[in-house]
C-alpha cells in the first residue's frame, strides 16, 4: 500500500513548526517517529494533506531535571533513550521498564514518547505510563503554552485534548521516591505484539507500614488508559499483603470497560487484567523490601 498525496515540510524550530502548521490547516499533520502514523497512511486510514516533520528540532529532544527531582522530556525523545537513558532510570524507573516492552528494537530506535502520546492508542503502554504517573502534558500552539493533566489528555480511541495545531512541547514527570514501589505487566500474543492488557502500578509504604499513596492504570481494558480507582481505594491505608493485592485486584471490573476483537474476548481480557493487577502489585512490594 502507498499513502495518498501529501505535501512535506521539515521544522528547525517550534515556531516553525507552528507557523507550516497554520500554513497548511487542520488536515496536516507533525510527524514524530512516524511508527504509528506512516503505517496509517500507507493503509489510508489517515490522509493527511501535509507532513510537518519535527525530526530536525533539536529543543524537542532533550531530557532534563527539574528543580524538584522529577523529568522534564520533550516529545522527541526516542523509545530506546527512554528504555536506556541513567536519568530516567533513576527518577522513573516504571518508565523504562515500560519502554523496554513497547514493540522491536527497530521500532525503540525510531517511536518517540510524544508521538505515543498524541497518538493515544488505548493499548500503548506511554499513554498508561504518563497517567499512572500523573504526568503533565506541555501543548504548545499558534494560541501560545498550555498545559494539560494526563488525567484530562487521554478522551478516546487515539483522541485527545490537543487541538489539530496543537504539538506536545514536554512532558514533565513528578518526583519518584527512592523507597517507591512499582511493578508494569502486560501480556500478548507474541514478544514485540500489541499489548491485549497491561497493568501498571506504584505504591508508597509510610513509617507505619502501610501504604499511603499509590496508582494503578490498565491499558487496552478501555478506550483510553483507565485509573483503577477501586483498586487504589482498596489499597490506600492498609499493610501490604498477597490477600490485599487480591482484594484490589477483585474490584477491578467495575473500573475497566474492555472490547472484543479477534486478538481476545471481553471475558479474556477482564480476567487477565485482574490476573495481571495481582502479580504487578506483589512484584512492586518485593521492590525496595
């Protein structure tokens, strides 16, 4: 298959990129890493009129510190840096573990973070990570800066709360405790596949042994990643135990609204999800014991 006629345009800047954005309207499009949109093109499920090619700016790349301890990380940033990169490691150690289960080596070397992101594919394993993490989501458009919650970005099936003109400028992580337990899991049909569902999942301990803050998030259980709002509540206060993580990871139909296809039935994936809820949250507490 080849994709339908389109103009190309390659941004030095995010100004530039902006203003080929207005040039050519709401039926272009930035191009990341191209992992998801070139393969809808090339199917002609998506027929953009214009590539605005984001590959040759630079500021979109970097990976920073904030002042607060948590990462700063523009869209551009690779799949494999994110897998691979100290920094990250340290201060996200649940993003990439995340990043290390996303497709192939090839595909790490080329997919970026923001281009998931925009992409919103329920079964991606970013979109879930910037929402277990409560990430925020840095747009930048012809109308200036905005910044939009994880929580609010993800609205459907690759939709989000970015306009057309709109591109991912960062996205900032907050702060991970050292002591932070965290645990990803996902399963599908072969190493390198779509995931049918994935759980992620954090948890901190206070002095008294119990857990006062935690988050868990399914992915492809939903048109967009899901907070696992039950499972939390569950959690929240309580010493952690094989018999609790059951106990949350029972409540977790009530939060998912998982679809059929002809990867997996719905019945499949509601009972792989809470599967999955329990040994993620029992691998995050053998984390930093």
């Amino acid at each position: 298959m080849k994709p339908s006629k389109f103009n190309y345009f390659a941004a030095d800047s995010v100004d530039g990129a902006i203003a080929m954005m207005r040039e050519n309207g709401e039926d272009a499009r930035y191009l990341a890493g191209g992992q998801s949109l070139v393969p809808m093109m090339n199917f002609r499920v998506a027929s953009p009129s214009a590539l605005i090619d984001l590959n040759g700016v630079s500021e979109l790349a970097d990976i920073r510190i904030s002042p607060d301890g948590g990462l700063e990380i523009g869209p551009m940033v690779r799949t494999r840096r994110l897998e691979t990169d100290p920094d990250i490691e340290k201060n996200n150690p649940l993003l990439a573990a995340a990043a290390a289960h996303i497709a192939h080596f090839q595909i790490r070397n080329r997919g970026t973070l923001g281009g998931s992101v925009a992409h919103a594919d329920p079964a991606a394993e970013l979109p879930g990570i910037t929402l277990v993490c409560e990430a925020k989501i840095h747009l930048r458009g012809p109308a200036g800066p905005r910044v939009v919650p994880a929580v609010d970005f993800f609205q459907g099936v690759f939709t989000t709360a970015a306009d057309s003109s709109e591109l991912i400028e960062k996205i900032c992580f907050p702060p991970w405790p050292t002591q932070r337990h965290w645990g990803f899991k996902e399963i599908s049909r072969r190493e390198g596949d779509f995931a049918l569902v994935g759980v992620a999942a954090w948890f901190d301990i206070n002095d008294g042994g119990a857990i006062s803050n935690c988050a868990c998030v399914a992915i492809g259980a939903g048109d967009t990643p899901l907070r696992l709002h039950r499972a939390e509540n569950t959690l929240m206060g309580s010493e952690p135990s094989l018999g609790l993580f059951k106990e949350s990871a029972d409540t977790i139909d009530a939060d998912i609204d998982p679809f059929d296809d002809i990867h997996a039935s719905i019945a499949y994936r509601r009972e792989v999800s809470a599967v999955l809820l329990k040994r993620t949250l029992s691998e995050a507490w053998k984390r930093n014991l």
